[in-house]
C-alpha cells in the first residue's frame, strides 16, 4: 500500500513538473494549514528566489505582512470550498543594499495565487484533511501597469474637473459685461431707447468700454496660462529701475484702492535700484498681486509694498490686512481656477487664474513665492526674484508648488502705521 502511495506521488509530481514547464507558472502543493509540501516550476525566474526556501512554511514568511492574513485567508477558503479561489499578495522577491550601517530595504513581487483543494490526494495517503494545489505567477508588471492606468484615469478626471471649472468660472466672469456690453449698445443704437443727454451717452459708452476691457483681460490671462504650460512663454531680460515701475503699478491700481477706500502705501526700498528681469513679467506679477489684496482689503484698510534684498535675491513684499485665507484653502493657492471663495453668488470677482499666473511667471524668472495668511487677519505674499535672471538658468518640468503659512500674529495697527509714519510724503495720492 505504501509503495503504491509513492508511485501516486512521484505520478503527481511528475504532472505538476509538466503542468508548470507547460504553463509558466510556479506550481506549489500545501497541506491544509498552507505549508508547501513540494514546488514545481520557476520559482527563480519568477521571482527570484531559491525553491527551497518557500517550503514549509518558507513561503507564509516571504509574504508581505500587510498580506498574511488575506493569504491564510485563501487558504482556508480552498480547504473548505469544492472551487478556486484566488488572492494576490506581495512576495519578498530580494532587497536593496542600504547604506553602511543601515538595514537592506526589502524588495517585494506581487503575485497571483489560484489555489483548488486537491481531494485525491487525501484519498490515496489516508488523510483526513485534503492538499492544496496552487499556481502561481509574478503579476507585478501588470499591478504597474494597472497603477499607470490608474494614475492616468484620475488625471483625466481632473481634467475634466478643470474643463468643468473652467467653463463654471470663466462664464460666471463673462456674462456680467457681455450682459452689459449688449444691453447698453443697444440702447444706444436705438433711437427711441438713446439718452439725448451727450453726458449720459458718455457714461454708457464708457460701461461698455470697462466691460470690453474686462473680456479682454480674461482672455488674456487664458492665453498666458495656455503659453505657460505649454512651455512657449518665452521671457526677455532686460535692466529697468524698479521703483519707477513700482509706482506705475500702483498709479494704475490707485483708482480702484480709491474706489474701495484702502490704503495703497509703497515703503521705502532697500535693495538695488536696477533690475535685470523681464519687465513685462515682473509688472504682470506685481499689478496680479496688488490688485488681489486692494480686492479682498475692506473698506478704511491698507495695502502696504516693499522690497528687500536677500544675497543676490530681491525679496518683494504685499501686505495687507484684509479678509485674509483659511488654513484649509492654503494648499491650493495657485491651482487654476481655485478660489477660496468660489460660490456662485460670490462677493468677488475673478476667474481664479492671476495667482496661477503668478506662480507660473515666477517659476520662469527663476524664482518663488510665500504666502502667509489667515482668514479676518490678513495675508503676506513675498517673492523672492533672483536681481539679475540672465544668471539663473530657466526652470522647465511642473510647477512647484507656492509655499504656505499661517501668519504667526496679526499685522498690529501699529505696526501698519509705523510703515506709514516712514514713507510720509510717499503715500500715492
């Protein structure tokens, strides 16, 4: 009976050894608790390890052990099932030679395990218990791909997520003044409609001339982002005195600082009078980001501007004390489309693109940007620019992110007046 029980035996191994050259796969027997009673197959050239080190209970210690329980699991279920079932688990497949003195990083394979109940085998050796048969194959391209697929999936999500946004937030923006653009010309193109009073039909030409140009922005602000990640937004240093540029900014912003009665304060500068930049860039940066905090600046605040030095690094600094950013919008400053206030029935106006734009214009110019804030306190934004740009080699590939914080204390009224008390005479008017 014995040596019937062998020759069984060395029958079924013998077919395993043909089913695994035939197949391809690592072909494993395990008694009911899962140890591997014999292997057949490549388990070198599938992952790398010496077939004696998966018996016994060789395998169950090579398995990730994030792992062993869904393994012990399919095991079980195999034992007690009249069916296959599978399970995928990470193999320990070798490691990564770490440096002197520090542990080997291990190296782990992902693998498919099909695993049947074998009721023969309990029959021919008298066993109460059936075996296990298994086949296995090293699936970790596949898992790499799957993660490719996946990565690619969630990026054409997000891309339809900012196509939604796009179309939510640029038509919010471009309805207002086409609204206005149409209805005022056709006032003024109907004859029974037209103001005979020369003032009033100046005014309306005037609201139609506002809103053109608020289109015009917009679509700007698209081409320039478009140019930006593309990689076609080329930049052409040249030396220009900074704070002559300064001022025209803050000539062009004063009429709607007036409007919002805030504060538009420039501080002395300490820091070289010349710059070698692209001017166009710079005041693109500069006219973005004072208009954001003359916008989100209530009523009797104040927008405060100055510029530092840092090595061979001008630091330029917008305070002010405005309705400042919550903590959990700070992540996302700069994102496209992004607004911290983003409702549909929003206080403010805008696309969510300048601060993109900025971000994006910065990075080209060699440099970056801090933003410190918090929400009914006020924000800080400071960008560091390298004096002279021809110096720094441009920086393609993504866009790194804008650095975040929280301000560590509110900007104390006195602080603010200390700054005005400096530049006395120097307070655009």
């Amino acid at each position: 009976m014995r040596a019937v029980g062998r020759r069984a035996e060395d029958i079924h191994a013998m077919h395993y050894r043909v089913l695994a050259e035939a197949v391809g796969d690592l072909v494993l027997r395990h008694d009911s608790s899962g140890a591997v009673i014999s292997a057949s197959g490549g388990a070198t050239a599938q992952f790398g390890i010496d077939q004696d080190a998966i018996l016994g209970r060789g395998l169950f210690n090579l398995v990730h052990v994030s792992d062993r329980l869904a393994y012990m699991q399919a095991i079980d279920d195999a034992a007690r099932r009249d069916e296959t079932v599978t399970v995928t688990v990470r193999l320990r497949s070798g490691s990564l030679a770490g440096v002197e003195g520090a542990h080997a990083e291990p190296v782990f394979s992902w693998a498919e395990m099909r695993l049947r109940r074998l009721d023969v085998s309990a029959e021919l050796a008298g066993r109460d218990k059936a075996e296990l048969v298994s086949a296995v194959r090293n699936v970790t391209q596949a898992k790499a791909f799957e993660g490719r697929l996946e990565a690619a999936r969630a990026e054409a999500e997000s891309a339809s997520l900012w196509k939604d946004r796009l179309l939510a937030n640029v038509s919010h923006e471009l309805r207002t003044p086409l609204n206005a653009i149409i209805g005022f010309s056709e006032i003024l193109g109907r004859a029974d409609l037209a103001p005979s009073d020369g003032a009033r039909q100046q005014e309306y030409a005037g609201i139609i001339h506002t809103s053109a140009e608020h289109l015009l922005s917009v679509v700007n602000l698209i081409l320039d982002m478009s140019k930006i990640d593309a990689g076609r937004f080329e930049i052409s240093p040249e030396p220009f005195e900074l704070a002559p540029l300064i001022a025209s900014c803050c000539d062009m912003l004063r009429l709607k600082a007036d409007a919002g009665a805030v504060a538009l304060i420039r501080a002395p500068l300490d820091c070289p009078a010349e710059l070698v930049t692209d001017k166009r860039a710079f005041r693109q940066v500069l006219i973005n980001l004072l208009s954001n905090a003359v916008k989100f600046t209530r009523p009797g605040g104040q927008v405060v501007i100055g510029a530092d030095t840092s090595g061979d690094m001008i630091l330029l600094t917008i305070s002010d004390d405005g309705i400042g950013i919550a903590k959990e919008c700070l992540p996302r400053l700069g994102d496209p489309f992004f607004q911290a206030c983003s409702s549909y029935d929003r206080r403010f106006e805008g696309a969510g693109l300048g601060l993109s734009l900025v971000r994006g214009l910065v990075n080209l110019l060699g440099g970056s940007l801090l933003i410190e804030s918090v929400a009914e306190v006020g924000t800080r934004v400071t960008v560091r620019l390298p004096i002279d740009c021809q110096r720094r080699s441009r920086r393609d590939g993504p866009l790194p992110r804008i650095e975040t914080a929280a301000r560590l204390a509110a900007p104390a009224p006195s602080a603010l007046s200390q700054a005005s008390d400096l530049i006395q005479g120097k307070k655009i008017a």
